[in-house]
C-alpha cells in the first residue's frame, strides 16, 4: 500500500498537514496516469476536457462558458483551442455583432477523434481506482465537495 510519508520521504506536522500533501501530491499523481492515456492520441488533459464539454453541449459554446466549465482553470484555453482548430476538431467563429466573443463548436472529425479515448478509458480503466470500493469513491468525494465549501 501507498504512504504519503514513504513517497515523499518527510514526515509531517500533523494530521491536517499530511491531508492537504496528500491531496496535492494524489492529484498530481493522478493528472500523470491520465496524461498517459492522452498521450498516444497528442492531447493534453486540458485540450481532451475542451473537446468533452464541446461534445456535451452539442452546439456552439463561448469560449467565457467552456472556461467556467473547464475541470482545471487555464488561463491559456484560447491557445488550446487555437491548437484544437488547427487539428480541425472544433469550429471557432467570432461574434458578428461583437468580434471580441468567440464560440466553439466540435466538429465531426473531433467527435470521432475522442471516441477511442473513451473507449481507451473504458478498456484500460486507471487500475488504481481499483483499489477502493463504491462506497469508500463517494465518502472520498464527500469530503473533497466538503473542503471546497
């Protein structure tokens, strides 16, 4: 089993402490095993949660609203989207009436293109989750809903 100690080799203040390094070192662990799934198909975890929210809304979206939608707030999504129109898998138009709004759509090749990653994620599952029930998933996200407020 892993242990916050072991793998960062430290030892911690108290028990407040080691939550909170936990969380931070566990994401960051976690982004890594999911950047290895995106590798493969030349995505960044940014750019595939883009393509996911534009496939969930099924129409045109402002680059204001896929921001506030965004799992990780990036402060570079109009780059990441410019990389993701350049690959052709979603649309960009500007307002006619306002040049400075932008909306995005995905397009067929997008669609198409995310579909062996879902089906990736569904195949080769990250085996770590394993590791805990049903049960043990939601009280985890209980108290990560809880921290946030």
């Amino acid at each position: 089993m892993a242990n916050i100690e072991k793998d960062m080799n430290t030892k911690f203040a108290n028990d407040t402490h080691r939550a909170m390094s936990n969380i931070v070192y566990s994401a960051s662990w976690i982004k890594s095993q999911f950047e290895g799934i995106l590798k493969p198909y030349g995505l960044s975890s940014p750019q595939f949660n883009i393509l996911r929210i534009l496939r969930g809304a099924k129409d045109w979206l402002n680059m204001h609203e896929i921001k506030n939608r965004m799992v990780e707030k990036s402060p570079n999504t109009t780059r990441l989207c410019d990389k993701l129109v350049e690959k052709e898998l979603i649309y960009r138009e500007r307002n006619e009436h306002d040049k400075r709004q932008v909306y995005l759509k995905i397009s067929d090749k997008g669609l198409n293109f995310i579909k062996p990653i879902d089906k990736a994620n569904e195949t080769q599952p990250m085996q770590f989750l394993n590791n805990i029930t049903e049960q043990e998933a939601r009280t985890l996200s209980n108290i990560l809903d809880k921290l946030r407020g």
